[in-house]
C-alpha cells in the first residue's frame, strides 16, 4: 500500500490547490447568473469558453504527457529545453495563424456582436500555453506546494479583476461618475471581463514560474524532438477528440436546436450552467490526475505496477460516487439557491444533471483505464477510441438535441463517455492486462445510481419540501459512506488519516 499512500499524499497536495482552484472558478462562473439576469445573454461567452479547452488541445499537442514519459529515460534538462522551445515556437505559429482567422472564427462562432472576444481568447490560449510544461516540471519533480502557490494564487487574481470590473467599478462610477477611471471602463464590455480576468491570471501564473521559465536552455535536440512527436502525434488527436466530446454540446448547441436566435441563445445559457453544475464530478477528477499521471509512469517499472493502478482505480471510483451523490442528491438545494438569489429561469433542465454527473464518472475511469496505451506507446488506440467518441458525441447532439434540447445533449454526452470507457477497458485487458476489481467497481456506480431512483422516489412523493430531500439525501450519502466502510475496512485502514476511523485488526 505504500504506492497508494504517496498517490494519496500526492492528490490531498495538488489536489487541495486544483480543488481550491477548480472549485473558485466554478463559483466565478456560477456567479454570472447572479450578474446577468438573462442567459441568453451568456451566450456569446459561453461560446468562447468552449472554444479555449478545445484549441487549448491544439495548441498542446501533447507535450506535458509526452514530457512525462520521456524524463524516465532521457536526460531532463535536454528534454525540457527542447520540448518548451517546440512549444514556444508553435504557439506562436497557432496563434498567428488564428489572428487571420479572426473574421471566419467570428462569423462561425456567431460571435458578431463580440468580435473582441476572439482576441483576448488568442491572448489567454498563448500564454496558458507557456504554462504548461513549467507546471508538468513540478509534478514531475513532486513539487506540490510550488504548483499549489501558483494555482491559488492565479485564481484569486483571476478573481479579484473580475470583482473589481463587474462589481466594484460599476458601484463606484455611479457615485463619481466624473472619476478618471470612466476613462478606462467600458461598462458595455460587461461580463466580458471574465475573459480579462483570465488574461491576467496567465500573466501573473507565468510571473510565479519564472524560475522554471529561466531553467529552459537554447538546446534544440532534434532527434529526441523527432522521437516525441512520433509518441505524441496520436495524442494530438486523443486531445481534439477528447475536447470535442468535452465541449460539443455547449459550442454546437445553438446552432442546432431549431429555434429562434433569442430562445436558441437562451438555452445554450441555460445548458452551460448546467454543465457547470455536473462539473463538479470533474473537479475531483482533475486533482486526482495532476498527481496520478506522474505517479503512474514513475510506479511503471516497479514489480506490483499493475496491482497498485488496480486499487487506485477502487478508490478513485469510490471518490467520484460520493461526488455524484453529492450533486445528484442535493439537486434540490441547487434548484432553490439559483431560484431564490438569481432568476428562476437559470433553474431549466436541471433534471439534466444527474445524466451528465455520471458521464463524468465514467470519462473519470476512462482516464484511469488509458494509462495502458500511454505506457505500452500504443497511443494510435487511445486516438481510435476517442475518434469514435467524438463521432458518437457529434451524430447523437445533432440527431437529439433538436428533439430532447437538454436532455439530448446530456446522453449524448453520457453515451460517449460510457462508450470510451467499456472499449478502453477491453482493449486495455489485451495489451496490458490490470487486475480491476470490476465486481465492486460495478456495485459501487450501481449502488449510487439506486440511492439517487430512491431519493427521486422519495422527492417525487413528498414534493417541494427542502428539508426532506436534504435530510434523506444525506441519509442515503450515510447509507453509502456505512456500505462502503464495511467493504474496505482492511484498505482504508492502512490509508493515512483513514487509519483513524478504521484501525488494523
């Protein structure tokens, strides 16, 4: 259990950071319906932030997985040196390249109304870009407390720009509308801040890794540079593929729902705050997979490899089934907050939710499970399966999200995740063969998908009572926590912290 005892201390320090992070921009997000009364008028935004994560892939190409598998056998310093100057260059290249894209991107987009949205979304991919192997270098080098400075300290800058345009500015000109500072703010410019907010949090992030950024030596290794992108050129693909089934939904969805412009502008709105919502799932995901994907490729040449991904899998399921409980169960809480403190309207779809939680799940396994093709260099099937994925993602929004609007998009998505997962399994059995505990990975997904036809059951009975589905909900959460105690008492006794509550026998 020693492997899983560093995973643990490893994800609790970059998770707590990613969490704090995650969890801080979610709640800046989340917020834009207590600043726009309106979710169409979100819209354009939301178009923009689904476009980010998918050419962020683009711009990557692979590199930070790449470097992580590379520094097992190469020369750290080289491999550092050339990848950031391949990076550098690239970004560049993309983001040139974009420039004079700049009237098509804002024509497709339908972004006419903000067409300064695709500049600053330029300027926020190129230098999020730069960030990315400095961060890859302290996770590879088990620097925990340097990557958790950096993120928090990003977020709340990120923060702090975006209360100070859309909140502090705003009441400040009304009682000194003459102020010098009228002069440099565009109120019409609104909840495009969000975006200037992002900007700045890169610049500050690259000023933090600075000494990581002076690490980086003008030596091109051609060779080794042939060599990597001949391992991370299916990646490339593996990064598109997964960003399209990540942000289909919300970037197509206007344009495919057979509605008027204002009403189809409304549920795109609608439908990126309830992708927020699900996201929850994913943030414990992303925590975990800042400390695992080291962890798995430095634990590859140990004997007992595979048996430590198998339980780190067990936990990891465990995990994401207390996070689906918990937005699954307190759906009514969520839909009273939004009703109360926002617009009622923010509350549509929100039945949606649960369908698009445990998708997460299942694309939370998914990454788990590809750790076989990136170790055994057969990253050509990890591109496969996502290729499908997408294909999958793409024929199913446009077939269901005209008919079922958000309901549609959610299946899709959930069919695409499930999809990946099952194939990624089997395949991963045939080439690199991990003892899974898939009997009580089953029951646990299972077991919380009951709990949660249960609460429903229950809610559906005894209607617009808040108290009674929070109490039952955290009953049945009670329920979950006394199940799973009982069936991995021995393992969670030898976990720090949990050896507390569950002593040796």
């Amino acid at each position: 259990m020693s492997g899983i005892k560093k995973l643990a201390g490893q994800t609790l320090w970059y998770g707590v950071p990613t969490i704090a992070y995650r969890f801080l921009g979610y709640i800046m997000n989340m917020a834009l319906p207590f600043f726009i009364d309106l979710p169409e008028d979100t819209a354009d935004l939301v178009q923009v932030y689904a476009m980010i994560p998918f050419l962020n892939a683009l711009y990557a190409y692979g590199m930070e997985t790449a470097y992580f598998k590379f520094s097992q056998s190469h020369d750290k310093s080289t491999l550092y040196s050339t990848l950031s100057i391949s990076l550098f260059s690239s970004t560049i290249f993309f983001s040139i390249l974009l420039l004079f894209l700049k009237g098509d991107i804002t024509s497709i987009a339908h972004l006419n109304n903000h067409p300064e949205y695709v500049l600053w979304m330029i300027g926020i991919l190129a230098i999020d870009n730069l960030n990315t192997l400095p961060f890859a270098k302290l996770r590879q080098e088990n620097r925990p407390k340097m990557y958790a400075f950096a993120r928090v300290a990003a977020i709340f800058t990120n923060i702090g720009v975006v209360v100070f345009f859309l909140v502090i500015v705003p009441a400040f000109l009304k009682s000194h509308p003459q102020s010098f500072i009228a002069n440099y703010y565009n109120p019409h410019f609104g909840i495009g801040y969000y975006l200037v907010g992002n900007i700045i949090e890169n610049i500050v992030t690259l000023v933090i890794l600075q000494k990581e950024l002076r690490q980086i030596k003008f030596k091109f290794n051609f060779p080794l540079w042939k060599e990597v992108i001949k391992y991370s050129a299916p990646l490339i693909i593996v990064g598109l593929g997964g960003m399209i089934n990540d942000v289909l939904s919300r970037l197509i969805y206007r344009h495919v729902v057979d509605l008027p412009e204002q009403q189809a502008n409304h549920e795109a709105g609608i439908f990126a705050n309830i992708f927020r919502l699900a996201l929850l799932t994913t943030i414990m995901i992303q925590a975990f997979r800042m400390a695992a994907e080291p962890f798995f490729f430095n634990q590859s040449k140990n004997e007992n490899a595979q048996r430590t991904y198998a339980r780190v899998m067990k936990f990891f399921v465990i995990a994401c089934c207390y996070m689906f409980l918990f937005i699954a169960l307190f759906l009514d809480f969520f839909k009273w907050f939004f009703s109360t403190f926002a617009n009622k309207n923010w509350v549509e779809g929100f039945g949606a939710i649960p369908i698009l939680a445990l998708g997460n799940v299942f694309l939370g396994i998914y990454y788990n499970l590809s750790i076989w093709y990136k170790l055994t260099n057969k990253n050509t099937y990890g591109a496969i399966i996502t290729i499908v994925g997408a294909i999958i993602t793409i024929v199913l929004n446009i077939i269901l999200i005209p008919v079922l609007h958000y309901y549609g998009a959610a299946i899709a998505t959930f069919s695409c995740y499930l999809f990946m997962m099952v194939c990624s399994y089997f395949l991963g059995q045939k080439h690199y063969p991990v003892p899974y505990n898939v009997r009580k990975i089953l029951g646990y997904i299972s077991l919380v998908v009951l709990l949660y036809v249960i609460h429903l059951t229950l809610t559906y009975f005894i209607k617009d009572v808040l108290w009674f589905s929070i109490s039952s909900g955290i009953l049945l959460i009670l329920i979950f926590t006394k199940f799973v105690g009982k069936t991995e008492s021995k393992d969670l006794g030898a976990l720090p912290f949990l050896n507390k509550f569950y002593p040796k026998r």
